[in-house]
C-alpha cells in the first residue's frame, strides 16, 4: 500500500501563557518529543525494515518492508524544531518550507497533499503529536470504504492516557455541543451503520465532535475533496485555524463517522501530548 502523510509542525517560542504548546518557550522539549515519537509510531507501525531473531544461529534476518510511507513535514518558514531532531528521525521525512502564516499552515498541508494526487492508496493529514499504532489501520479503513463508499470518511477516535495512575485511557473528542457543528455536519443523516469485523459486529455514528488531530482519505476522496468548493476555502471558523484545518473542509464534504465507545478500539490514535485527562482525576485543564 503507498501512503503520504503530511505533518504540519509550528514551533515558536512566544507565549507562555498560550494555550496552544506551540507557542510556549517551557513546552520546547515537549513537543520535540511529541514529534519524534509520531514520526517513530508512522515508521514503525507502517513503514521501514523489519527483521526477526534466530536465537539458534544468533542472527536477524531482514523481513519483507512495509508499506510504502512518505511522510513530509509542513513548516511556516523556519519556525520548527526539525533542526534539533536526531539525525536519524530527520532521515524519516522530508521537509517542505512552506511561506504560509502559522494559522494556515494546515492549508498548506492541504496543497501539499493535493499535489500529490495520483500516486498514493491514502492521503493523511496528521498532527505533530498523534500516535498510531495499529498496523491494521488503514485495512481497516479498506474494508469500511469498500461497504460505505466514498461519501462516507471514517475518522478515528483520539485517546489519551494517563490521569493519576497513569493507567487510565480517555477519548477525548467523543461528544461536544451539537451546535457546534450542525452549521457544518446534518449527524441524522444516516446515522449509524454496523458492519462485521472478524466476528465482531462494528458499530460507527455521525458525531458532533468529528475531530481527531489527522484524516485518513483514499485516492477516490482526494478527488472529491480537492474538486469541492470546501477546498482550501481558508474557513478557520470551527473552533481554531488549527481545528479547522484537521477537521471543517472533510467535514463540509464527506458523512463523517467515528466508532461508537463500545467499538472506539476498532479505529483510534493517539494525543501523544496529554491535555484533557487531567480532568479525570479533577486537575485544571492545561
């Protein structure tokens, strides 16, 4: 399978009071970290070598390679932290210099992907800090667009975890106000559907908070999006530049879906930088 991936990424040392970490001079290594370890989690789960042991005769062998991954990271100018990365996580991507301002950054994500149409399986917008680790990920994805066809996007659910005693686990964009989004989204049309995986029956739902720091289109979607008025329409009206632009434009063209919470498990990432849990456990919100 031939995947790309574009990771928008934006470091500017500024506000230590912002709420985006991006702009906070202590959450530096936070979010080189962050980084470091989505590019880890695409190789590893998708992508490079893989090898087995043979304790008998005290080698590795070279396994078949995965997927075909090519992952770019996005930039506003230089204001990144690519340059501190470890030689080998800067050999995983390539780096596109983009002249955008920081709040349409995603946009450019967008282009960037648009001018790759015709030679990839799946197209992917993902945050510099989501984690996936499900190498049935994007099979997954095939057997839910081979039943529902293109108008219908599967997006996953996003998690954290951690809380008190580190092993607790949150989705965190499961539900919000439906008025955020029903200028955006009609959640009645059509929806709920089922479907089986491996004896399991799967049960997905239009959501009111279709977010998830990343969306996942096939070759067919590309098209549909990228011929749609929602195109770079530069629409920063749903929450934030930066929400809109992980989220409004696919939402404005395709049904969106996430699994219920008794299926949340069948398609998920994760928020690699923690913000939410805390109010498990009655912290303030960071």
């Amino acid at each position: 399978m031939r995947i790309l991936v574009v990771i928008p990424h934006y470091f500017a040392a500024s506000d230590e009071k912002s709420v985006n970490r991006s702009l906070r001079p202590s959450a530096r290594q936070d979010r080189k970290v962050c980084l470091m370890r989505t590019l880890q989690t695409l190789q590893f789960t998708f992508g490079g070598e893989r090898f087995s042991l043979n304790h008998m005769k005290a080698m590795a062998k070279r396994a078949r390679k995965g997927h075909q991954l090519d992952i770019l990271v996005a930039t506003a100018g230089a204001a990144h932290l690519l340059d501190e990365l470890p030689p080998v996580y800067r050999a995983l991507f390539r780096h596109v210099q983009t002249p955008s301002q920081p709040q349409y950054l995603g946009f450019a994500a967008h282009a960037i992907l648009a001018d790759h149409a015709g030679k990839y399986d799946y197209y992917c917008y993902v945050e510099d800090d989501i984690g996936i680790t499900d190498s049935c990920f994007f099979s997954k994805r095939r057997l839910f667009d081979a039943q529902f066809g293109p108008e219908a996007l599967l997006q996953p659910q996003r998690f954290e975890v951690g809380g008190r005693t580190g092993l607790r686990k949150l989705y965190v964009d499961y539900a919000m106000r439906p008025g955020r989004t029903e200028p955006y989204q009609d959640i009645a049309d059509r929806p709920r559907l089922r479907f089986d995986y491996a004896g399991d029956e799967i049960t997905v739902q239009r959501s009111t908070y279709p977010s998830a720091g990343s969306f996942f289109l096939n070759a067919q979607q590309l098209e549909i999006w990228r011929k749609s008025a929602n195109f770079l329409d530069g629409d920063v009206s749903y929450l934030s530049p930066l929400d809109s632009a992980a989220t409004l434009s696919v939402m404005k063209t395709f049904r969106i879906y996430k699994p219920s919470l008794d299926s949340a498990w069948f398609f998920e990432v994760e928020h690699l930088s923690p913000r939410w849990i805390s109010l498990m456990d009655g912290g303030k919100q960071l």
